[in-house]
C-alpha cells in the first residue's frame, strides 16, 4: 500500500503542475477568482494535513487568505509537492496503520494510510473542478489522470 500512495503522492504533484501550467498559459483562467480560490483551497488542505503529519503548527488565519497571483498559488503548490513527496517517501509501510488524529472531524477514526489517500482524492476532485471552469472559459484542460502519468512518469514542475 505504500508504494502505491508514494505514486498517487508523485502523481498528484504531476497532476497539479499540469493543470496550473496550462491555467498559467490561459488569460482568462489565469485570472479567474473562482480557479485561483479551488486551487488556493486544494493547496490550503495538502498543507493543513502535511502539518498534522508532521506535528507542526498550521496558521489558518494566515493559509485561508487566497493569494492575489497565481505565481503565489503556484509557490505554494511547489512547496507543499516537495514537504509532501519527501514526508511520505520516508515513511514504512507500518507507519500507515498508526492512528490520524483529525482535530477537523471530531470522533474520526482515520489511520496515517487513509489521511494519506484523502489528500491525493481530495485533490483530484477539485482538479476536476478547475478543469470544468477551465473549460468554461474557453480553454482545453489537460488530461490528468493516474494512468497517463503512469505510463511515463513525468516529474513535476519540468
């Protein structure tokens, strides 16, 4: 199971470089408050559970404030691949049948394994959301799924 987190980990950096980069090229996504605020929440929740895992503290009043760029979002997408991949890369395979504490959902009964995968589906569905409005706006969004990636492997952020 753990070998196939680290690749869902790896894929969703992927995932997250491409459909920022083609945003990026786009003038009417690239400036899009509806994209710009999924992409801040879907960064926000990779980083809020990163902190769980890790033990350290996480400013919601500082982390919730959307950034006004999109350069910002992409920043904070990089920063959180890199935590992200090298914390999970670390980790053994008894390492995710430890307890979770969720402070989030009171009473959850999560283990590391399960958060892990929240974040990666998360994700993947608020991509989805970007792609639609990407599409609204007249673009084409990428093809993002799992099994494109893993055809390759493609790194992020090229």
């Amino acid at each position: 199971m753990l070998e196939m987190i680290q690749s869902l980990y790896a894929h969703q950096a992927w995932a997250d470089a491409t459909i920022l980069n083609a945003i990026a090229k786009h003038e009417l996504a690239a400036a899009d408050d509806s994209v710009r605020k999924t992409l801040h929440h879907m960064v926000t929740v990779q980083r809020a559970f990163h902190s769980l895992f890790v033990k350290h503290p996480f400013d919601f009043a500082v982390e919730m404030r959307t950034p006004e760029s999109l350069e910002e979002v992409e920043q904070l997408f990089r920063s959180a691949h890199a935590d992200g991949i090298a914390w999970v890369n670390q980790r053994e395979e008894a390492d995710l049948s430890r307890p979770f504490e969720m402070p989030y959902i009171p009473g959850s009964k999560l283990n590391n394994g399960q958060a892990l995968l929240q974040v990666v589906t998360h994700s993947q569905h608020h991509r989805g959301q970007c792609a639609t409005r990407f599409r609204t706006l007249g673009g084409t969004p990428p093809t993002v799924d799992y099994i494109i990636w893993a055809k390759d492997r493609p790194v992020a952020w090229a």
